[in-house]
C-alpha cells in the first residue's frame, strides 16, 4: 500500500517537540532551561513525566507554575519562560505558527549589551551541529547566559521595577525587525493556509458540494532526531511540513 504524501502540517499548524528539560544547575541554584520569549507564538506544554515547573515574567508579575503528569500551561507572545527541572520532567511543546520560532521568533534574556550586537547574539545563541559533548557545552553556556540576565530582570520585576523587563522585550524586537518579511511568508504559507483552507471547505459544506473530502487520508511519524539540545531541555524533534525543526535564528 502507497502511503500519501504531506502536503498538509499538523493540525492548526502547530509545532510540535518533547522535551526532557535539563538537569543542570545554573548560578541561582535552579535546574532548567534557557529563559527566552517568543515574540508572534504562543507556547504550550503538555505535560507527560515527571516534576517540575515553569517561572514566567509579564506584565502580571513573576509567577511559578507547577508542572506535573496532565498539567498544561501556555504563555502568549513576550512572556519570558524557563523551564525548571523537578524530577525527570518530561513535557510535549505545541507551538502556534511553526517555523516560525525556528526562523529566530524566540529570543533569549541574554544581557544587554549582546542583545544590542546582532552578531554577537547569534554566535552565543547558535550551537555546533550534533548531539556530542562539545554541543551539551556549548548548550549550557547558552543556557547559563540566558540566566544571567534573566535573573536581573526578575529581581528587578519582583521589587516593583518593570523597567528591564519592558526594554527586554524592546530589545528583543529591534533585533528580529529584519526577519519579518520571512516571517510572514512562513506564515502565509503554514498558519494563514491552514485557516484559509478551513474556510473554504465550510463554503463547500455550505454550497452542498463536499467533493473535497474525497481526499481524506491518514498520515504517520517517528521524530527524526532524538535527544537535540533545545532551549529548555533535550529534544525529539519532527522533520515534517509545519512542525518544529531545529532552531536557526535567522
């Protein structure tokens, strides 16, 4: 039997990972992730293993909030957000307008001064290829970056001072400005698409003339790379149309 093709992303066209988040200690005492935001995507996880939490900063404060085996937490666009490990904590990421976050949408709290050097961000946000040990240094130094100057934004939120956090977000923008053009073309050709498409079956539903269900089809998928270094933790990533692949910022 001949299997179809996919000309089709994931439902809604989301992205979709898993990720086992680190077990590494940063300067503050916590295990996790790299604190980062995305700019235009709202992210979700589900959680499937494990212990843990997620600490956000917002415009509402700082907030702490459990994850455990069912839970599901979401944080729209400009909500900081690192993962913190609790005990093998193991959760599934969907991700609103995929390809998106890969094409540098999400943007890590590393200080200041290399959020204003585009080049400087991108050589200390990009890791060699692999899965080796000098790939996990390289992830860690990241993530210990990206700590530093989250710790100094939620200090600062916590005692009453949104200052930092707002010129974060500022910053964070000035430094993707370039990258919109591409990013709306990813998203007309995937989330816009999707919507589109919907829209145009309700229209055949309404006239009477629901010929396009003759192309029903099922579709199947293994990831295709196990155990990537994200930017929360290791990660099964899926190489399909509309799914999450490996993150490139640019």
């Amino acid at each position: 039997m001949v299997k179809p093709a996919l000309p089709h992303p994931l439902p809604g066209a989301v992205g979709l990972s898993h990720l086992s988040a680190y077990d590494w200690e940063a300067a503050d005492g916590v295990c996790g992730g790299s604190p980062h935001l995305h700019l235009v995507c709202t992210e979700a996880y589900v959680v499937t293993g494990g212990r843990g939490a997620v600490q956000t900063l917002s415009p509402d404060g700082y907030r702490e909030i459990p994850l455990e085996p069912g839970s599901v937490a979401w944080f729209t666009p400009g909500t900081v957000h690192r993962m913190v490990q609790g005990g093998d904590l193991r959760v599934t990421v969907l991700m609103q307008n995929s390809g998106l976050p890969e094409a540098g949408d999400a943007v890590f709290t590393f200080p200041p001064d290399v959020l204003a050097d585009a080049e400087r961000y991108a050589a200390e946000a990009t890791l060699p290829p692999g899965t080796g040990p000098d790939t996990a240094a390289a992830a860690r130094r990241r993530r210990d970056l990206a700590v530093e100057g989250y710790v100094s934004l939620r200090e600062a939120l916590v005692a009453g001072d949104n200052g930092p956090y707002l010129e974060f977000q500022r910053a964070a923008a000035r430094l993707v400005r370039a990258k919109v053009p591409k990013w709306q073309e990813l998203w007309r050709a995937g989330a816009r698409a999707t919507a589109e498409r919907t829209g145009a079956q309700l229209d055949a539903l309404e006239a009477g003339e629901p010929a396009y269900l003759g192309e029903a089809t099922a579709y199947e998928a293994e990831p295709t790379r196990v155990g990537g270094f994200g930017m929360c933790g290791r990660r099964d990533e899926y190489n399909l149309p509309g799914t999450t692949l490996p993150y490139q910022g640019e």
